[in-house]
C-alpha cells in the first residue's frame, strides 16, 4: 500500500514538472507569436504612412496652388498623426518630435544637366554650352533639388545623405544657383543608381520613413529591428 501512494505522489510531481515545461514553453511562444504579429501590424502602419508621405511631397512639390508647405509642424501632424502609436509626436496636438521614435525624410533628388547650370550659374560663362563641372560644379551629379526632415533626425538620416541646412529654404525647397553649384548637396551616383537611374534635368520624389518598434517586444525573446520604408514617385 504505501508502495502505490508513493508512485502516486512521484506520478504527480512528475505530471506537475511537465505542466510547468510545457507551460514556459507555452508562454515563450506565445510571447514570439504576439511580437511578431504587432511587429506585422507596425510594418503596414509604416508602409501606409510612407506612401502617404510620398502623396503629399508630390502635392507639395508640383502643385504650386496647393499651398502645402511640410516643412512647417502644422503640415507634419497630417503624417504625424497617422503615425499614431510608434511614438513620433511631441504631445496631444500631434506635433513631430525630435527624440522620438521615428523619422520620415522628404527628398526630390535631380540629376544636373544644362537646364538646371543655365538656370543656375549667372551671369551665363561664355563658350556654353556645352557646359562642363569647372563652369557648372554639380554638372553631371545628383543633386537635392528639396529636403525636408520630420522627426527625430539626429538618431536617423536619409539613405541618400542630408541636405545642408543652410541650402534649404523655409519650405524645403533648394535654390537653383545651389542645385547647380553647391557641391555639398551632391548624392553619391552610386547610392541613387542603387535604387533608380534617371537621365539628364530628370528628378526622383523619395519618401522615407525610421521606426523604432522594439517596445512591442514581449520578454526580450525577439527584439524586432527598425523599420525603414522607402517609396520613389
């Protein structure tokens, strides 16, 4: 008799040990499959605000009635707003902020031929054309033509470099003298034929979004990178 009881009790405390495994085991996968899913979700977000980004840089950009300025805050909540939940706004009104967890980059990137030289080196040098980089120093390079940064910048920067701040205006566009001159807001040809070739005085509208989803991670099983989107119109 006291043989059964205690095969019972080592039963039971085996039966127990397993629940407890199978259990853990259990929760760690559940804990994968949530952060996962959420991981999932947060890339559509991100993915929508991109080509939402990339709607309104094209808007702003060629419409020049639309009167749609986004380098200014009160423009940015559009995006900003959509961008609810990965913690990119400053406070209730939705504005940017810059210690954030996210970033979205607005960039018209031009490759310089002789419209934009003669549009931008005056007076005009004699003997062009044809024009060359001594008498047109971004002749032949890509260029940023526009540039606007919302959000954190410091922690992210565009894959195609950053336009100098003091080269970009209030509404993010760039001068023509310094599209045509100023050598610092050249992007490497390797870079922008990486992702598109264009043909002389053609441009590219890129969109660009950062976002640091890694608080949606449950026990530090699986940490999800940051994500990053890019749409070029």
């Amino acid at each position: 008799m006291s043989i059964m009881l205690k095969r019972r009790k080592s039963e039971s405390g085996q039966a127990m040990l397993e629940f407890a495994l199978v259990t853990i085991s259990l929760a760690f996968l559940f804990a994968g499959a949530f952060t996962i899913g959420a991981f999932l979700t947060k890339a559509l977000q991100v993915s929508n605000i991109t080509r939402s980004a990339a709607v309104l840089m094209v808007r702003s950009v060629t419409d020049t009635k639309a009167d749609l300025n986004l380098a200014l805050a009160q423009n940015q909540r559009i995006l900003i707003r959509e961008a609810s939940g990965l913690g990119m706004a400053a406070d209730a009104s939705y504005n940017p902020s810059s210690t954030g967890n996210g970033a979205i980059f607005l960039s018209k990137i031009i490759l310089v031929g002789a419209n934009e030289c003669a549009a931008g080196v005056t007076p005009l040098p004699s003997g062009v054309p044809p024009w060359t980089t001594a008498k047109c120093p971004n002749y032949g390079s890509y260029v940023f033509a526009y540039y606007v940064a919302i959000g954190n910048n410091t922690r992210w920067a565009s894959y195609f470099g950053t336009a100098t701040a003091a080269d970009v205006d209030t509404d993010g566009t760039i001068s023509a003298a310094n599209i045509a001159k100023d050598t610092t807001l050249q992007v490497p040809t390797a870079t922008m034929t990486a992702v598109i070739t264009l043909s002389p005085s053609q441009y590219a509208l890129i969109a660009e979004t950062y976002a640091d989803v890694s608080g949606i991670s449950v026990f530090s099983i699986y940490t999800p990178p940051v994500l990053y989107f890019r749409t070029v119109t």
